[in-house]
C-alpha cells in the first residue's frame, strides 16, 4: 500500500521536488500535449497580491515530478511556483497548483506547459531566528513570531520600520445591547502558540500560524493566520476562527488584526486615504493647508492634494507659514462600513474632541485604508468589505510619533454579534418545515474568515494607483483555464459544454444562464449580506408576501440544499463567466465555514437549511461534504479551504453519537452507527475520495472499495433500506450491514439530490468494482421504470418515490451504459415531463425588485433543473429535444 503523506510535504512541495514522493511515476518525459491555457477572469489587472490557481491535467498526462514553466503569449517567461493538489490512481498528476508574484506580468494570456520556470528576479526566502520567522524578497521583510501575542512582530521595507507591533484583538461583551443591566466588556489578544511554513519559495511563501484568544485563564476561538509573501511590496493575509465559545454570554464587539505605524514626516506631509468602491477615494492630510482664509500657494495645494512632500516652508505664503501650527491635527479616522448601503467617515483631533462624522459618506467602501507620509506608511485592506458588514478600517494617534491602525473585519460600532438561535421553541416540521432539537441549535465548530492585504509603501500612493488597488481587492484577479481546457481533464464527473446546436437546447441554455442572472440580481436586490450571511440565497418564496421566507422555519436560508453551490460551479467551468464565478466561491465560502461544524459535537457535519444557518436539528453529513469545495479548492489553490475539506473527514466518528436516522427509526444493534446510502454513504465517499486524490493515501480509496462491495452484496443493491437506504455502518473499517429491513419500500428522494449521482460515478471512474457498478446500473435502470418492467425484473411492482428531475440523469445514464436509446431518452423524458424541470418565466419587477411569477417558486427547483440539463446535454446528447 502507498504510504500516506505528511500534510506539511504535501503544502510545502514543489512538483520538481516531488520526485521522491512514493507514489507511482508515469513516464518522465513530458506529454507534448500537456499545456495549458491561462487567462485573468476578469481581464488583466493593474494589481495584485500575487496569484494563486489550480490546473487540472488528464489521467496519465502529465508525471509527477514534472516541472512546469509559466510564459506569456509572447514566449516571455513568468516566474512561477507549482505543487501538486490531487494525483489521478496512477500516479500521474490530476490538479496542480500555481503561483506568480505581485509585480509578474499582466498579460492577456498565459501557457502552463512542461519546462524549466523562469527565474524570479525577487526570490522569496524563509528563514528562521529563535521561535520566529522572517520571510523576505529583496523589497520587504516579515517578521512573524512563533509564540508569544505579538503575531506579526515588524514589517520592514528597505530597511524602515513600515508596521510593528501586529496583534489579534478580540472584544467581547457579556449580553446584547438592548438587554437590561449592565454590560461588561473584555478584551483579549491573539497568542501563537505554533508557526508551520507551508511554502518556502522562491516565487512565495506561505506561513500558517496557529492560536488562541486569551484573557487571562481563559482561552477561546482558536484562531488560523496564514501569511503570503511573494515579489513587490504586498503581504496576503488569511485570517480564521472557529467558534467554541458560550454564545449566550459572549457577544463579539470588536474582532481585529492591529499595527502600530510610526510616522515621522511633519503633520502637513502626512496623509490619510480611503477607497470607495467604483474608483473612489477619500483623502486628506493629517494638518490640512487647503480652504484656509489665506491661501498657501498653488504648489502647496497641489502637494496636499496629490500626498507629495509640500514646498519648503520658505516657499510657502508667508501669512501661512509663519502660523500655519495654529492649524488642527487631525489624529484619528475611521471608515465605517454600517450595511451593504452606506459607509461613514470620521475623524476628530483627540479623544476629548467630538468627532465630525460627517467627514465621508457614500455607499460601498472598497475597503483599502492607507496611513503613513510621503517617506513611506502602511496600506491595508480587506475584501469583501461592504459585502461582510459591520467592517471598519480604525486610524489613531496619526499626528503623533506612531499611529495605531486596526483592520475591523467585525466593526465595534455595529451591533454586537448575536450568535443565539432566532428562538427559544421549535416550530414543528407540518407548518415551518423546522427540524430543531434541544441543544443542536448551536453555531460550535463554525469559522468565521477575514482575507486582508498590507503593503509596505515607501511614498504616500497616487490617487490612481489607489484605484487599482480597489479593484483588486473588491474582484480578487484570478487565473483560470478555458470551459475547453476544464471539461477535456475528464474531471467532476460528468457535465457538458453550452449546446445550443437546437432552438429547443437554446431555450434550456437561455433559461440556465437566465435564472443565474436571477439569483444574482436577488443577492444584490434583497441585499443577502452580511459577515454571516454573504454568499448564501433563500430556499423558498412566499408569494402573498413577495419575499422570501427569511423568517419560516426551514424555508429560510438555503444552506446550499440539493447542490445549489454545485450548479453554481458547473456553471462557471463550462462557461467562464466571472460574475457565476464569484457567486460560487461566496457560496462556497459560506457553506463549508458558517453551516459546518468543524469541531465540537457535530464536528464534520452541516445543518440542514434554516431561519438560522446553523440552527436545524438535522446535523448532515451532505451538509459538509468535500464533493462541492472541491471545485474551489482545486481552481484557487486555498489553503484555508484545503484544511476545511479535510475536516469533513470527522464526520466518519461523528456518526456515531449524531445518527442521521435517530428520530426516524427506532435503536438497532447490529452495527456502531446507521446511515442512508444515500445521501449520508454518498457524502462519505466524497470526503475520502477527495482524501485520496489529494494525499495518494490508498487506506482511503479502501473504504470507499469496501463500502461498495458491501452495498454489491446486499440482496436489494441500492435498493436496501427502509428510510430512503438505511444501513449499518462502522467508522473503523467503513463496513456497512445489511439491516434487513424495508428494502424496495421507498423514500429514495434523497439518495442523489446532493450529488450522489456525480460522486459515484468518478468514483466509478477511479475504482474498479465490477459488482458494485452492476449494482448502481441495476438502481438506475429501474428507479423510475414501468411496472412491468419492475415485476420482469424483480417479481414485483414497488415505488422509489422519486423526483424526476432528480433521477432524469441516472435513467439517462443507465440507457448510456447499456447503449439503451429507450432509457436515455426515457431520462429526457422524465425531466421535461416534470413540474419542476420546466424553466421559469421571466421575472417581473415587484416593489422594485424582480420575482418569478410562478407562485412559491423553490431554490431546490433551480438547482435540480440546471444540474440535470448539464448532466444529461452530456450523457445523452443524441435525444436532447
């Protein structure tokens, strides 16, 4: 057997450093077929943070230890740092992942080919001293500490101290604002407690430090902060924190990442700058000399304007000059972003001044900050900043010798944050469709993320550059391949290209890219923001109230039920439109760190859709499943996401004491724990396949080979199980048991509306189970057949109690298989005779807002009807209307 891989070798490796790795080589020379067309998703950018993406590769193409070069369309090579993500059962590499620095080339299009990388002209190093590590590329260096509450100990640039001092801080209050008594707030620092470098170079390196909150005894919210340096002068931060803490009693005021930046120019010369959304900026000197009564000159106001160092004094009018330090100093700012809506400006001269703020105002801040004079400061900034609100951007002390800066990624002057369920009762299943039970309405083991950006300047930045730097922060610029390149990998199963070679297929196509645009324009137009909500949509809508059904039970949020956030990404590989992009990743973002529970009781698992997204009683493993972060994962290279998925692989133990079935069938006895083959067996499978594909570590492609033959065995194949498909399962050996009951009974709605299908059959494609593939072919062909065709087959009628959208493509499958027209077109059939897979009309506007006008119209619906148009364009092409 292979032998596992530390996770450390597997971040910390370059693919022409894995050569050593003990997994089966393929021929070593390069498959001169093997490149790769890149493009920027949203074009090329005029910044970046640097740039990290994944490529896939067909089985067999490309061997590992295969190095790769990076060039321009022009043949000019772009430094470029590679590993692998996921390896193919031979060996050979699946997904790789890449990385290119700040100041790399902008290009139009990039080819990812077999060859020597270019060399990097600022060579990222790591090095350590003592418990700290100091990473450096020849324009900026820092210093991250391997202990102790000072994370980020000094930013250095040329030599200068840009950033000292960088600390975690986390305040916290004892009970909401409008309950009585009095309130007690605490406050509490981010301590290290270990440091891992995760990359080491030459291109970039990653530095994963790792911790706790603590006052003093008491420690909550382990906390992760991963550190990026490649070329330039920008730092990549990552920040996330899981929650164990008491949400009656501790209520967050103020969560943030906090510097010290020391200024020395004269007040006149230094500045403040804010940027807006849609290529503003809010900018001001700490001494204004602009709009006095006596005017100070044409190159003083310029100066001031601009953030370049004023006149001499002696240049200056003389009637400001010579009283000019009668002028107000103004030392604290601060860029409050309260909803999606609207953002403030304040700014006061001291603590025991009022502040003005009235200073700025609009609607959405991009979110960038900048402190410092013209010999050099601090930027900063954080993404997604009207979009996860309350957000502030903190300045203090400015007109001092050294200004303290804090990136709010939960604001203190919002509310504080509430994490207690929106009720103290359940609601019952008959009415609010709310499954709650006593003690799992509780948001333990969720994560809460922050991605900021610092850059070590050496001058106060240009107005214009600023704009760019917005930009990068509000669409974080994105390498990806072509929808050719994606669908030609053989990989996620199986999906199509658009195919509108038919008026009938056009209308399908429209109809997809249509509702898409739909869920966009609710995001934006019902205003689904916030630090908890952002990415996720509704379930239902209520008609007669023309909302959606925010506040009824388990009609509320989606919590991407029956695969959502799947569609979202078919959708993106086959059509590489970023607006589809960037709704996927928020989602995705959103259900693998709000509705999963990482650690604690649920650990593993998600919670079903609700009023509150970790609110329902139903803990699932469909829920925090890897099959739908995978495409995230392996098209952005994210390390955060990476640690996430491999959380989902708890949910194996987690089962044992969180039965999925425990309120719907009585105790038994003959295995550890029960589970449904589907959905539950399905979602476990996914979690070790991506395990395997990622590490090589067969132990994991043997659970999924020893559940399929268990399920092979079984007299009713997929067949087996009253509830939908229940069976015994056990943690260690990843055995099932035939319970011998309800087999054939019904209840299989479930099985593949989160995927099933789709994981299957790459897993089929990675594994050879001849008898566990009959198996799947035999539910498939007679899940949605006529009686005589089941009593032919079984020697007696039964009914599935299916969803014919849901199961249109696993019909249309087993016709595929069998070289079966009847049953492929059968598969079109059963979707286009179905209510739900009929495309929606065009929306119309009601109180400002567009809406279906088909009654309740569901999430669900939209989901199942686009998955199954890309599935069965690919799988039986040749009855498509």
């Amino acid at each position: 057997m292979t032998p596992p891989l530390s996770r450390r070798t597997l971040l910390a490796s370059t693919i022409g450093a894995t050569a050593g790795m003990a997994l089966p080589l393929a021929k070593a020379e390069a498959d001169a077929d093997a490149a790769a067309e890149l493009h920027w998703l949203d074009g090329p950018p005029a910044e970046t943070a640097g740039c990290a993406w994944g490529v896939p590769w067909p089985r067999g193409r490309l061997a590992n230890g295969t190095k790769l070069a990076l060039t321009t369309a022009d043949g000019t090579g772009v430094p470029v740092q590679s590993w692998p993500l996921a390896y193919w059962p031979d060996g050979t590499l699946k997904w790789t992942g890449h990385a290119i620095g700040a100041g790399s080339a902008k290009a139009e299009r990039y080819l990812l080919a077999p060859g020597t990388p270019a060399t990097s002209e600022e060579p990222v190093s790591v090095r350590r001293k003592g418990a700290d590590v100091i990473l450096a590329n020849g324009t900026v260096e820092v210093r991250l500490a391997g202990r102790g509450d000072l994370v980020l100990p000094e930013i250095r640039r040329s030599g200068r101290v840009t950033a000292a001092s960088g600390r975690l801080v986390l305040d916290v209050q004892d009970r909401p604002d409008d309950e009585t008594g009095t309130t007690t707030r605490s406050s509490y620092r981010g301590v290290v407690e270990q440091a891992v470098v995760e990359q080491s170079g030459p291109v970039r390196a990653v530095v994963r430090l790792t911790g706790t909150y603590r006052r003093g005894n008491r420690k909550i919210l382990p906390w992760t902060l991963r550190v990026y340096l490649s070329g330039g002068e920008a730092i990549r931060i990552v920040h996330s924190f899981t929650w164990d803490a008491d949400p009656a009693r501790d209520f967050i005021r103020g969560l943030g990442l906090r510097f010290d930046v020391p200024m020395t120019d004269e007040t006149y010369d230094r500045h403040v700058r804010f940027g807006v959304a849609e290529k503003g900026v809010w900018g001001e000197p700490v001494r204004v000399l602009t709009g006095l009564r006596r005017d100070p000159g044409a190159a003083v106001n310029a100066a001031q304007v601009d953030g370049t160092a004023t006149p001499p004094r002696e240049q200056w009018n003389t009637q400001v000059s010579s009283i000019y330090t009668q002028l107000a100093e103004w030392n604290d700012f601060r860029l409050t972003q309260e909803s999606s809506e609207h953002f403030t400006v304040a700014k006061r001269t001291s603590a025991k001044g009022s502040w003005l703020r009235h200073a700025g105002r609009g609607r959405r801040a991009s979110g960038f900050g900048y402190v410092g004079g013209v010999s050099g400061g601090l930027g900063f900034g954080l993404t997604d900043f009207w979009q996860r609100f309350p957000r502030a951007l903190d300045i203090r002390g400015a007109a001092g010798a050294t200004a303290q800066v804090t990136l709010w990624s939960w604001a203190p002057d919002g509310p504080p944050m509430d994490l207690r369920h929106y009720d103290t009762v359940a609601h019952g299943l008959d009415l609010a469709y709310e499954d709650v039970q006593e003690g799992f309405s509780t948001p333990e083991g969720i994560v809460g993320s922050a991605e900021m950006v610092l850059w070590a300047f050496d001058r106060t930045p240009a107005r214009s550059r600023i704009v760019a730097l917005e930009a990068a922060l509000t669409a974080t610029p994105q390498l990806v391949a072509d929808p050719e390149w994606y669908h030609a990998a053989g990989i996620f199963g199986r999906w199509s290209l658009p195919d509108r070679s038919t008026p009938a297929r056009a209308t399908l196509e429209t109809a997809l890219a249509n509702e898409i645009d739909f869920y966009a324009g609710q995001v934006a137009g019902r205003q689904w923001y916030g630090y908890w909500n952002y990415g996720d949509v509704m379930h239902t809508y209520d008609a007669d109230r023309h909302e959606w059904r925010y506040d009824v039970g388990g009609y509320a949020w989606d919590n991407a039920e029956l695969g959502t956030d799947a569609l979202l990404w078919y959708a993106f590989l086959r059509s590489g439109d970023p607006a589809t992009f960037r709704l996927a990743r928020a989602m995705t973002r959103h259900v693998s760190e709000v509705d999963t529970h990482h650690t604690g009781r649920f650990a593993g698992l998600g919670s079903r859709h609700n009023v509150s997204h970790w609110g329902d009683g139903a803990k699932e493993a469909r829920i925090g499943e890897s099959f739908t972060r995978r495409f995230s994962y392996y098209l952005t290279a994210d390390e955060l996401l990476g640690d996430l998925i491999r959380m989902s692989l708890r949910a194996d133990r987690t089962l044992l004491t969180v039965e999925p079935l425990r309120e719907v069938l009585p105790p038994q006895t003959l295995a550890p724990t029960r589970l449904r083959i589907g959905p539950d067996w399905y979602a476990l499978v996914s979690n070790w396949l991506t395990e395997w594909e990622r590490t090589g570590d067969t132990r994991w492609r043997d659970r999924i080979v020893t559940g399929m033959t268990d399920i092979a065995a079984f007299p009713a194949g997929l067949f087996t199980g009253e509830a939908g498909g229940a069976v015994g399962f056990d943690p260690e050996t990843g055995h099932l048991t035939n319970l011998s009951k309800g087999d054939y009974i019904g209840g299989y709605n479930l099985s593949m509306a989160f995927g099933g299908e789709q994981i299957l059959w790459e897993a089929l494609d990675l594994v050879d189970v001849p008898a566990f593939r009959a198996a799947l072919l035999d539910f498939a062909h007679y899940v949605q057949a006529t009686s005589a065709e089941k009593i032919a087959r079984y020697g007696f009628d039964f009914n599935p109690n299916v969803f014919g959208t849901i199961y249109s493509r696993v019909t249309a499958w087993a016709g595929e298989q069998l070289g079966d027209a009847a049953l492929r077109q059968r598969g079109w059939a059963k979707f286009t005779a179905d209510a739900a897979g009929k495309p929606w009309p065009a929306p119309v506007t009601v109180n400002g807002v567009p809406e279906i006008p088909a009654g309740d119209f569901a999430t669900n619906d939209f989901a199942q009807r686009g998955l199954a148009i890309i599935s069965l364009l690919a799988i039986a092409p040749g009855e498509a209307p």
